[in-house]
C-alpha cells in the first residue's frame, strides 16, 4: 500500500509517498508561500531532479490539488492514479487529551481536534485545513491522524501539572502536553533495535534539537516527562524560543518596554533563544562561524543551550533512577558534533563517556559513547514521516481486513 503524508501549515505544505510495503520513500516535495503571492510547489521523485512549479494557490485545497497532481505526473510522478494511494497520513500537532494514539480521522474525530484549535491555533487551523481539501479531493481514502502531543500522554499527574490553581487545569486545560511526540517515539524505538534490548527493559533520554527542541524522559516504553508544556515555548533554550523563564519576566518586559497586547509572545517565540543571546542567528552553524570569528555572545549562547540541554538529562536521569541511553536526533542532534561534544563532556560521575572519534560523525546512526560507558550515546537521525506512514498503514490496513 501507498501511503501520502502531509504535514500543512499555515501558508507551507510537506508531502511524501511511501511503499508501505518495503516502507520505500518514492516522493517528497514542498508546497510554499499558499495564499500569497509566487506560490511554488518543489517536487522530487527520489533518484531524479528537483522540478519546481510556480502556480497561483490561493489555498490549501489549491494545494492538495497541485501535490495530486505532481504525485501521478506521467514522468515525475510516482502513481498512475490516486487509487494507488491507499491511505493519507497527517500530522496533526495538537490532540489535547483526546487522542494518545493515531487514530482513523472520522467526523468525530474532526470535531474533537477543532476543540483543541484553541490550544494551538496556529497550528491545528492549517493542519485540519489540510485534513479538509484531502477529504475533498479524496472522499474515499481513508485519512489518519498522527499527533505530537499523543506520545506524551502517557505522562503521570506529577509531571504534567502546573503549581498553580488545579481548577485551571479542570477548566481551561492547561498543563503540560508536550511536543515532538512522533520524533521521540521514532528514536525510541529505533534505540531499542539499535541496542537489541525490548524497549520495556529500558530507560532512555531522547533529545531533539533542531530549531525547536525538547527531550523526553522515557521508562520501559512510556513516556513519563518532557521538557515542552502547555506550548512549544517551555523547556529548552531553543533557535528562537526562551524557553524555561522566570514568568514574572513576562509583566516585567511588558511594562519597562511599553509593550503592546501579544508583544511580549511575539518576543518570546521569535526574538529569543539563541538568536536573542547571540544577537546573531537562531542557526547553530552561524553561531559556530561567528565563534570562530571571536564572538563572545554567540559563544555564551551556545553554552547556555548545552547547559540547560545537560540540565534536564541530570533531572530526568533522577526521576528515572538511572538512563540506559541518551539520544540525539533533529538538526543540531543529528549534525552539530561540537555541541553534542559541550552536551556529553564531564558526565562521567553520572556513568556517561563520550567517544570523541565515534562522535566525529553527521546523520547517521551510530553509539559514540566509549565501550566502558554506563550509558549508551546514540545518534539517531529521526523521521517523522515514516512514523506518520506506518501509524497510517496500520490503521488504513486493520480498516480494510475489518
Ligand atoms: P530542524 O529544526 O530539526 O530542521 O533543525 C534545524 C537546525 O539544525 C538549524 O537551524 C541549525 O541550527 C541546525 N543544523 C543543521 N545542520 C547543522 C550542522 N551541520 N551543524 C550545526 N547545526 C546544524
């Protein structure tokens, strides 16, 4: 079976086709700037040349239609019709506590995740946008839902409640729900193959650092902390998110700076993080090059970022009681050796070794802790399209044998 992914945001759109059979990548591709002026869809069919299509879309359907398009294109297509796709999988990212699973996305369930749009409208909008003009476009293909805060339910009570009044929680919903939930588990389980040990036998630490970034603490498969809250903005320094700040600040910035009404979010989300210390850029190889350039704040930043990434291992380390692997995966995760360097060094009270050379190594999987470390260092690339495509096929294909 042929699975679709998207993943729609909110004037941008990823796509991919899968063989869920070999679970092979046939396509990929980007729909940009919808809505707006010099929309552009880039497609690749894997193993030929990007071709990149500029073509009015006012909206997402508009969208949908260009990436169906693309997909049976008669040369850089990869089916020959859209009875080729057996099912669409889409990354959702906000399911409140509705769903800890993906689910078949019914009218029910299309109800359910427009309640929670208020949670995270910038994101769940578009992704039920997308779900929509799929719907419409493919009215008889089953569609999925993957969402990034479904991992992170299995969470206890102590971990994702906030020290403020409880009826806060019973009546707005607010606590901590957690991000990234597909890249965790992907890496999760890729650490248990990796270490030929059943993921219930293990406690693990998953960090994904990419321009948003948040770790996990998992224990014997589930997840029981991590470092996102009720937003993306908790938890680590992040490219452009302060991450965990003293809330008092929040008042404080809004009066010494005069700040209109959703200012003080708009600073926080995107002046912040490393790029708001650096005063550089929010992208780690920048902030590396201008290091080298003699640039003390963008060195500061960097070790702020480690240091708090370090932080939150030593707390989750105890409130697991001990970590069988640490891992890294998303853009700095994957590639940035010498921050994963500043992450690992003089961990050894706590049975972490690094391997300087097998550290010396981008995007691909590999342990690079020294043979007698406690603690298993691994560098796993993540892929939350896989993850998306499987959820999907598996569900798509329990409907079907119903
Ligand atoms: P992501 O959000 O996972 O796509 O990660 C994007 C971020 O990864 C970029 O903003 C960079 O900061 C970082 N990154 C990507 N490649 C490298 C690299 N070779 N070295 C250091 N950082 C990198």
């Amino acid at each position: 079976m042929n699975v679709l992914v998207i993943n729609c945001g909110s004037s941008s759109l990823k796509y991919q086709v899968l063989n869920m059979t070999n679970e092979e990548l046939l396509c990929k591709g980007l729909v940009e700037r919808i809505g707006m002026e010099g929309s552009v869809i880039t497609h690749e069919k894997i193993g030929m040349d990007k071709v990149k299509n500029v073509v009015p879309m006012e909206n997402h359907q508009d969208a949908i239609k260009n990436v169906l398009d693309a997909v049976q294109h008669p040369e850089h297509g990869v089916v020959k019709s859209m009875d080729e796709i057996g099912a669409v999988g889409h990354r959702v990212v906000h399911a409140g506590e509705k769903f800890a699973y993906s689910v078949y996305i019914d009218d029910a369930v299309i109800g359910a995740l427009e309640e929670c749009v208020e949670l995270a409208p910038l994101h769940n909008t578009p992704n039920l946008q997308g779900i929509a003009a799929c719907q419409a476009l493919m009215p008889d293909t089953p569609m999925v839902g993957v969402f990034d805060t479904a991992f992170h339910q299995t969470m206890p009570p102590e971990s994702y409640l906030y020290a403020i009044p409880y009826e806060y929680y019973k009546k707005h919903g607010i606590r901590r729900y957690g991000f990234h939930g597909t890249s965790h588990k992907y890496v999760a389980e890729r650490a248990a193959d990796m270490l030929g040990v059943d993921m219930h036998d293990l406690k693990l630490i998953t960090c994904h650092l990419g321009n948003g970034a948040s770790v996990s603490a998992i224990k014997h498969g589930r997840c029981v902390d991590t470092s996102m809250g009720f937003t993306p903005l908790e938890g680590l320094v992040m490219g452009t998110r302060c991450g965990d700040i003293d809330p008092a600040i929040v008042t404080y910035i809004r009066q010494k700076e005069n700040l209109p009404q959703g200012a003080a979010n708009e600073i926080l989300n995107k002046k912040s993080g490393v790029l708001g210390i650096s005063g550089v850029s929010s992208d780690f190889r920048d902030l590396e090059e201008a290091v080298k350039e003699g640039n003390e704040r963008a060195a500061l930043a960097l070790k702020i970022f480690a240091q708090k990434v370090r932080g939150y291992i030593g707390s989750y380390i105890a409130e697991m009681n001990g970590v069988d692997a640490i891992i890294f995966t998303a853009g700095v995760g994957e590639n940035d050796i010498g921050m994963r360097e500043m992450i690992c060094q003089n961990l050894g009270n706590l049975g972490i070794k690094m391997d300087v050379l097998k550290n010396n190594v981008r995007g691909k999987e590999t342990d690079f802790a020294t043979e007698d470390s406690k603690v298993r260092l691994l560098l796993i690339p993540t892929n939350e399209e896989l993850m998306i495509a499987r959820d999907t096929y598996h569900i798509a294909r329990a409907r079907k044998n119903k």
